[in-house]
C-alpha cells in the first residue's frame, strides 16, 4: 500500500535539499495530485515549523507567506538570493523526477 497524500507531501518537504526551493504545485504533482497545491499548503500549515516549510514557494518563485520577511531571511540564509518577493526557480529550484516519489 502507498502512502496516503498527505505522507508523501511530508516526505518530499523533507527532501528540498537546502538552498533550492519547490513550488506547492511542484510537490502536489510529485505526491501524485497535480492539482492539489493548495492541500501541500495545508500540510505546511499544519506541520509548524517541523518541515522546511520556507524552501515551499507560489507558482513563478512568489513568496506567498505572511508577512514575506521571515521566508526571505530563511531562504538567504541558505544562500538562496531574494529578490524583491521572488526567488528564481531557474537558478535556485529543485529539480528531481517524479519517479523519484513513486509507489
């Protein structure tokens, strides 16, 4: 039996190696539901701080997180460059396979 959605979102959060960054649509496709961002951004909410939640970015790199200044501190931290509220996901994005993720 595969994980349920919400464990597979959990286990790819967990994946986002430091210094790169996902979108929610981006994870939503990898656990196998290309059209539930939204749910990816319920198991962030829900997780706390337990998850790198701050590598998680809207469609286009747009930091969505209110207020936006936590999220960028985190992501320079990391070495990720912020500019404005966006990160480019053409240098800094986190590309994997969704083979990686499945069943």
């Amino acid at each position: 039996m595969g994980m349920d959605f919400y464990a597979r979102v959990r286990h790819i959060l967990e994946s986002i190696p430091s210094g790169r960054v996902a979108t929610y649509g981006q994870i939503a496709e990898l656990a196998g539901a290309p059209k539930r961002s939204r749910h990816v951004a319920k198991v962030l909410k829900s997780a706390g701080q337990a998850l790198p939640w701050h590598r998680v970015l809207g469609a286009g790199g747009k930091i969505r997180t209110q207020p936006p200044d936590q999220q960028a501190q985190l992501l320079r931290l990391e070495g990720v460059l912020v500019s404005g509220e966006r990160v480019s996901l053409k240098q800094f994005g986190w590309t994997i396979s969704p083979l990686a993720f499945a069943d």
